[in-house]
C-alpha cells in the first residue's frame, strides 16, 4: 500500500479556484510539467498562472525563489492543510 500527501488549499485568499489548485499541486511538490500533465493542460497555462499565484501571494518572479516564497506564504498564512492518501 502507498501513500500520498495530498495538499488543499483551506484560504484561497484571492486567489481563483484554478490558481488554488495550481497552488495546492505545488505545494506537494509536483513540477510544472507534473501539475499541467495532471490537470491536462498546456505548460504555459501552468506558467501564467503560477505567475498570477506569485504576484496575490506577492513573491518574487525568479522560478526556483518563487516557488518557494509561495509555499512558504501559504503556510504562514495558514492556506494549506494536508491529508494523507491511501492508494493500492
């Protein structure tokens, strides 16, 4: 049996509901081309919206920084919860 850690946003704070579940895939740590193959899009969609997610969240625009000053603020501000999956 494994396990995943799945992520949710809790506060979406501004942010759209396709923008909080961007955020939430990030936050479990899955990449770019990770969260766009799981939510069947094109990778600059994911792209534009992490940067609408970086600018409500007010983080700067370097990707690597980005990502995490992102993570770091959801969880500051007390946005993301997680739970624990059980799959097969």
């Amino acid at each position: 049996m494994t396990h995943r850690i799945k992520a949710i946003l809790v506060d979406k704070d501004g942010l759209t509901q396709r923008e909080a579940q961007i955020a939430a895939l990030l936050c479990e740590g899955l990449s770019n081309k990770a969260i766009a193959r799981r939510l069947a899009v094109k990778l600059c969609t994911v792209h534009k919206h992490l940067e609408h997610v970086y600018a409500k969240l007010e983080c700067q625009q370097h990707e690597f920084d980005s990502r995490c000053a992102a993570i770091a603020t959801l969880f500051r501000r007390g946005m993301v919860s997680f739970t624990c999956d059980e799959g097969a």
